[in-house]
C-alpha cells in the first residue's frame, strides 16, 4: 500500500542525512536566502513544509547567462572602435558609448596603453569599463539599453616615509628614491623659503619625509599605480649642520600649511624664485632692451629655464589677468596681501583653471615657462610690485606674520604628537629638536 507522510518541521531542523535523500528543488525568488521549501511529493517521498509554505523553484540564477570578463589593452594607432570590434561592437553602439561618456573620458582621444576592462554575455560585448582617475570607475553596461555608473573602488589610508640622502640635487635624488612627484613639489616649495636649491644643498645632506597615501584595497586590473601619494605631513632637511623640521597644519575654512613646532610659519610672504631648476639670466635695473635696442628700467627678474617648465605663485592670492597682455606675451598677474601683485611673463600657456577672480595658494601651478610676447630667447620674467610700484624681487624684505596661538597652537601640537606617534618615523626625529 502506497501513501504519502506530510510533516511539518523548519527546514533548518532536518538532519542532513535525510535531506540529502530528498528530491527537494531549491527556489531563490525571495532572495539569496530562502529558508522556505516544499518537496515534489513521489510515491514513497518525504514531503517537507515549513509555517511559510512557499514553493521552492530553480533557482533563476542558475540560468541567467554567464558573463566573462576581459582586460584589452589599446595600441598604438588603434581606435575604441577598432578594439571592441571583434566583440560585436557596432558603429551605432559606439556613438551611443561616447555620448555616454564624453562628459567624463573622450573614447577618441585615449592614449596608448588605456586599459578598457570588458564583460561579455554569450559572446557578445555587454558592458565597457574604463578608469577615470585612481581609484574612480566609470562602468557602461548594456541593460536593455546602454546604463553609465560612476563608482569608485576601496581605498585604505597609509603613511609613507623616504629617507633621502642628497647625492646630486634635492630633486634628483628624491625621485631617484621613488618619492612621487607630486610631494617632491611640496617639500621644494615648503623649504624654498629657507634654501637656496642651486647654491645651498650640497653632498651628503639628508631630507626626511612623511606623507598619507591612498591604497587600493580592490585589484580590477585597469589601474596603473596601487597608491596614491596625498599630503605631505612631516618634512625635515639637514642642511649643512642646520635643522629645518616642519610640519603640516589644517587651520580650518579651507587653509592649511606648513609651521615650525612653536608655530612660526614656515614660508616667507613670497616665494624667493617662482620655478624650479631655474638660472637668473638678467636681475633688476636700466639695462640695454636685447630687442628695442635702447636702455629703459628692467622692472623684474628673467629666469631662463626649458619650455614647458612650470611657474608657481608666489605667494597666496587673487588671479588679477591671466592671457594675453601685449608684449608680455602671456603673463599672469596675481593680487597678493599688503598692497603687492607679481606678473609672471611671456609664458607658454596658462594653466587650467586660472581666470581672474580665482584664489590661488603659494606654490600652486599657475603657467608654464615660454617664449611668447615681446621676447628673445625663453625664459620668465618675474616682477614685484608694492602699490603699483615695481621693486626688486630680491632685496624684498621679509613680510612678518604671525604666530600660531591659543587653540590654533594647540590644534598644531597635536598634529606633531600625531607624527611622532609613527613608529616607523621614530629613527628618523629622534635627533630632532621640536621647537627648531
């Protein structure tokens, strides 16, 4: 005789012994964690329910199609197009693509090497990913009709620190120590103020620094670097016997900087050279105009220096002009506090971003050194100028400013025991005086 057993119990009481034996089909249309089944009833089966009584299905994911994933490299003089062609991109979708994603990548001016990650679904391209930045994604994927996400992948917080012994310049050997441009850049322009990098550093002097980073934590294989180098926290040159330890300060509203551990700035109210790895070629004074021809006052400094090389500015600021400006060819002009603007000249470009109106920081790229306007050779011609007046760059007087004090002292002093906190930075500062 022939009958079926109905029990009642939660699945997840049943003993795995007696599960295994069941026909039991598993459903995930409430969710990847289904708890609920019913067993097909078979003559002799164990039929098992539970209080929710809802029907197990095949699972729907099991059948949805598959999708493989490639990472394609772009060649030399190879077009988007002509990459994902062999995968099924036409024309038509590639049109859709790069009105997708022109306001973030311009897919007709990638570079060689550009790295695209692709998913194909049953053979055929089914979504495009390229990276925008370090860590930033922007994804297209085709979902009845083509759908464009911006993400951005994992990122942990680190701290890097390069002890640099100085063999050739301060540049040199620090890129020669795989330090990132970027905080080279910072640590010139933090200690630009004290040392003349030309005439002033010499074999054997040693630069510390410590820096944040940014570290993927998630590999997609469209990056380029695995870090990324952020701001420079802790800086110290020993310089021919002298110590220059500095560090840096958020002071709120947006302004930070670089300060002494008894909270004298460390910056002079303008930079003493706008550019690096530069040679004065003419100072200030009446001299013969190489193109005019007669003497007349030379109002600044000209610096010569490759095309290309960039101008910081010189001190914190308001962009007053920036283009074209006659003979200057094209020049900057930067409004500075204490009635004082410097013009940077005869540049080749100006860089983005600058406009009048626009704050700039002491240090920030503002152009690129040229030979434009009313010039003979390349150079930048750099001028001062104190309530309309030009005066000479370099018998400029030192600007007093003031002090960190009260809370924002002792906002600074945190931030020192904060690094000093690093153990890896120990070695390097335990010679050095805290109050320099």
């Amino acid at each position: 005789m022939k009958y079926h057993l109905m029990i009642a119990i939660p699945v997840g009481m049943v003993l795995s012994t007696l599960v295994s034996e069941l026909p039991l089909q598993v459903s995930e249309q409430n969710g990847p964690a289904c708890t609920s089944a019913i067993a097909q009833a078979k003559p002799g089966a164990l039929q098992i329910t539970t209080d929710r009584n809802v029907t197990v299905q095949p699972s729907e994911r099991d059948s949805a199609p598959e999708v493989e994933y490639k990472i394609l490299t772009l060649a030399a003089g190879q077009s988007f197009i002509a990459l994902l062609k062999p995968f099924g991109l036409k024309e038509r979708q590639a049109l859709k693509l790069q009105q997708l994603m022109a306001p973030e990548i311009n897919l007709s001016q990638l570079p060689t090497g550009q790295k695209v990650k692709i998913g194909l679904t049953a053979g055929q391209l089914s979504s495009v990913t390229l990276a925008t930045g370090f860590a930033q994604r922007l994804g297209v994927s085709m979902e009845g009709e083509w759908q464009k996400r911006l993400y951005e992948l994992d990122t942990h917080s680190a701290q890097a620190i390069h002890d640099v012994a100085i063999t050739q310049s301060l540049y040199e050997s620090s890129v020669n120590d795989a330090v990132p441009l970027d905080v080279v850049n910072q640590a010139i322009t933090v200690f630009s103020h004290f040392v003349d990098f030309q005439r002033e550093i010499h074999h054997g002097d040693v630069l510390t620094l410590m820096f944040d980073k940014a570290v993927l934590v998630v590999k997609d294989g469209l990056h380029q670097k695995l870090e990324q180098p952020g701001q420079l926290r802790f800086a110290r040159l020993q310089n021919q016997g002298e110590d220059l330890t500095v560090y840096h300060h958020d002071e709120g509203n947006g302004l930070s900087g670089f300060y002494f551990a008894d909270g004298r700035p460390a910056q002079s109210f303008l930079l003493k050279t706008p550019l690096n790895g530069a040679r004065l070629s003419s100072k200030f004074g009446n001299r013969k105009h190489p193109i005019l021809g007669y003497t007349r006052l030379h109002a600044g400094l000209d610096f010569g220096a490759p095309v290309g090389t960039p101008i910081f500015a010189a001190g914190n600021g308001t962009i007053k002009k920036a283009g074209w400006g006659g003979s200057f060819g094209n020049r900057v002009v930067i409004r500075h506090a204490n009635g004082y603007d410097t013009l940077y000249a005869h540049l080749r470009g100006v860089a983005k971003g600058m406009k009048p109106g626009i704050r700039v920081k002491q240090g920030e790229v503002i152009g690129y050194l040229g030979n434009t306007g009313l010039s003979q050779a390349r150079h930048l011609h750099y001028e001062v100028h104190k309530n309309g007046k030009p005066i000479n760059p370099l018998s400029l007087r030192h600007v007093e400013q003031q002090r960190l004090r009260g809370d924002d002292l002792a906002r600074l002093q945190k931030a020192i025991a904060k690094v000093h906190q690093t153990p890896e930075l120990g070695q390097y500062v335990t010679n050095s005086s805290v109050t320099d």
